[in-house]
C-alpha cells in the first residue's frame, strides 16, 4: 500500500514555540521571515500564523492588531507561500487581510477556523466570500437545537456539522469543497477519555463516503496527538498517526516541517502498536467511553515504557 500524501501547514510561526515567542516579544520581522522561509524550504503548503498568547506569555487583542499590518507584508516579502490566519476573532482576520497582497501569494489565503460556537459566523462567511478565502472547519462542535453549540460525541454528529457548513460555504461564499479543510479533532493520546481520536479518524471515513462531500479536504493538529508523552516517542507516534488517519482521508497537517511530518510505512512497528492502542480505546458492549479511554491510556503507557 503506498503512503498517502499529508501536505503540512507549518506551525512554527506561534508562540507556543521559542523562536516564534522571542520574535514576537521583540517585534523582530526578520525572525518571521526566517521562520517562513524555513518552513517554506522544508516543504509547507501553506503557513499558518498564529501570535496569540499562551499559558506561558500573555498578548492582548490590541497588540496583535497593532502588528499584524506590518508583520503580514513582511511574511509576503520573506515567501509566496499561502498564509493561514489562525485566530477565532473575525477582528484579526479583517486587520491581516486589510494589509493581505492576493498577488503575493502562490494560493488563497485561508480563515482558520469556523466553528459552531463562533459568533459573528454569518460575518464570517461572508468575509470569506469577500477575500476569496479557502477555510479550516472545526467539527468538533455541534449546532445545538437551542441554537448555540455542544460537543460532538458521535460521528453522525460531526458529519452533519461538516455538512452544515459545506451547504453554507458553498451557497452563501461560493466555496468549492476544495477551499474547505475540515479538522475533525485529534486529542492526546494518552488523556483521550471520551474517544475523541477514533471519533476523528471514523468522521474522515463518513465524510469520504458521502458523494455530496467529494473533493473535501482534512487537517489536525498534529503536535497534540503525543503532548505529555516522553520526547523520544513522539515523532513516531505521530508519524505512525499519519500512516492510519491518511487512510480515512486526511490529507493535511498543522505540523513543525523539522520534525519530518512524514507518515511512516504501513510495515513499520509503531503503525501496528498505534493500531494497537485505539483499538483499546473502542468502548466494547456495555462500556462507557472513559471505561475504553482508561483502557486506551493503559496501552499507550505500556508502549512508552517499551521504548524507552
């Protein structure tokens, strides 16, 4: 079987990182630029920015908005490698697109992200329609019937999301399936209680089998499917995550391109282990889903004191 193809969108531009945390703390564009060229050079599709604060530094809504105008030119200077605006308040969107060339761009701009629990979702879309964005969809959520939004627990439930959204960016901003890329959620693996991971992995799989969805694009997070577990572990469980989750159809992800975000061959232990381990974490007859998530922790455990 051959590998699937997972384009990354490079994630280093974000304070959770170093380097991206120190250009930022002293406003310095040249370390942007490098970041963006790095990731470019290392094979992104697309760059996703993201300077919001973290547990670890704090940064105001006015700060971001006061350097987006020069920070957005200057990425566009360093590379043409599409930008991913990454931030859940329709404000920063409208400061980085206000200073945004289109012809300085090898591609369309993405909005990451749209959710159920976005307000100002209708601004969004329209917005979106407006810039000729392609957009990230978070199914994670779902519209509630008191029309505000609840978790998702289900795959039926996370496919009528997708759909949902996909008939208004179609109808409303004129989107193609191609524009949208759908995040259907990838928790750690190793806190993962509620199944959310295999959730992830069967919403790809009823999505790809849904006609009316064809062409539909997939990205996760990938540096959260390991967070906590020891260092030396992770890359291959996260490349081993890449070989499973490709085959139900995920095609991109918001990855560091220095870590090789590549996924691993189907013959390659860690596959079969990680196969392993969510199997653990389907909740049997009678079971709850903490009950298959404890059970799931136990195994991921157990594989990380056997590579030690």
């Amino acid at each position: 079987m051959s590998l699937p193809t997972i384009k990354v969108i490079g994630e280093l531009m974000n304070n959770a990182y170093a380097r991206a945390r120190k250009a930022w703390e002293t406003r310095d564009v040249a370390g942007y630029q490098h970041l963006a060229q790095l990731q470019t050079a290392g094979g992104a599709s697309i760059l996703n920015l993201n300077i919001d604060g973290t547990q670890r530094l704090s940064v105001t809504q006015e700060e971001m908005l006061a350097f987006l105008p020069t920070l957005v030119p200057a990425i566009q200077a360093a590379t043409t490698t599409p930008i991913s605006f990454d931030n859940p308040n329709l404000d920063y969107h409208r400061a980085a697109m206000a200073v945004f060339d289109p012809a300085k761009s090898s591609g369309k701009p993405v909005y990451n992200s749209l959710a159920a629990s976005r307000r100002r979702l209708d601004e969004m879309i329209a917005f979106i329609k407006e810039h000729d964005m392609r957009c990230i969809v978070m199914a994670s959520e779902k519209f509630s019937t008191s029309g505000g939004s609840e978790t998702a627990f289900t795959p039926e439930e996370t496919l009528e999301t997708v759909r949902i959204f996909v008939d208004r960016l179609v109808s409303e901003a004129d989107r193609t399936t191609d524009d949208i890329l759908v995040d259907p959620g990838l928790a750690p693996v190793a806190a993962d209680t509620y199944g959310l991971i295999n959730l992830g992995i069967d919403t790809m799989r009823l999505c790809r089998a849904d006609p009316h969805l064809k062409g539909l694009h997939f990205v996760v997070g990938l540096s959260n499917f390991s967070f906590g577990l020891p260092k030396a572990i992770r890359d291959p469980l996260e490349r081993a995550y890449l070989t499973i989750a490709g085959r139900a159809g995920l095609d991109h992800a918001l990855a560091n391109v220095e870590r090789n975000a590549t996924p691993l061959p189907e013959d390659d232990p860690m596959v079969a282990a990680l196969e392993e381990v969510l199997a653990a974490g389907r909740a049997l007859p009678g079971e709850s889903a903490e009950d298959a998530g404890y059970r799931q922790t136990d195994k991921i455990m157990e594989l990380c004191a056997a590579h030690r």
